[in-house]
C-alpha cells in the first residue's frame, strides 16, 4: 500500500523559510511524476511544483524564484524548500505522487507565514 506522509510544515515570519518533505512507503522510482499541492480557505487546490523521473521540474508562477522541488530516491522523499515565504503563501500543503497504477496524495501540512 502506497503512503505518502508529509512534513515540515509550521508557522513562519514573512521572508522566512521552511523546508517540508514528502517521505513515501515505496521507491518513488515506480512514480511518473511527484508534485506539491497547495490549498488555501475557499481556494482551489493549486500545484505548486513538480518533479518527473528525469529530475525535471516545473513551478507555479507564484513560487518561481522562491520554492525549489527535489527528491532523494534513495531515502524515497520529495522535498519543498521555501524561501521569501509571503502572507499569501499560507496553504495546506500537499504531496502527490502519479504513477500507472494510480494516483496518491498525502495527508498535507499546514503552512502559516504571519508576522
């Protein structure tokens, strides 16, 4: 059974920084495509980053610059380091992993920038 079990997450200043990770119960080799979600009150869930099987990686508008996805295959986690956290950054923070079998999501994190 595939289980995704964030981390990380807490309250920051705005500027500040939190790395939040992403530990899976299988190789995240067997995954497509790995990728944080975030979902904030009233908003829709938005990706905010994504890694493929080669490394590639994509991010959201909002987070370039900021936010940086990786992943260390052989302690089968996904990383999220967030940098210049911003107010509007406070989000629900979740995992997600793709793969043929099916698709899988964390339990999420909580992510709260205020001063």
């Amino acid at each position: 059974q595939v289980q995704l079990a964030e981390s990380g997450g807490g309250m920051v200043q705005p500027g500040g920084s939190l790395r939040l990770s992403c530990a899976a119960s299988v190789s995240i080799g067997i995954f497509n495509h790995m990728a944080w979600y975030r979902q904030a009150p009233g908003v829709q869930r938005e990706r905010v980053a994504f890694i493929g099987n080669s490394g590639s990686t994509n991010y959201a508008d909002s987070v370039k610059g900021r936010f940086t996805i990786s992943r260390d295959n052989a302690k089968k986690t996904v990383y999220l380091q967030m940098n210049s956290l911003k107010p509007e950054d406070t989000a629900v923070y979740y995992c997600f992993a793709f793969s043929s079998r099916g698709n899988y999501w964390g339990q999420g994190t909580q992510v709260t920038v205020s001063s």
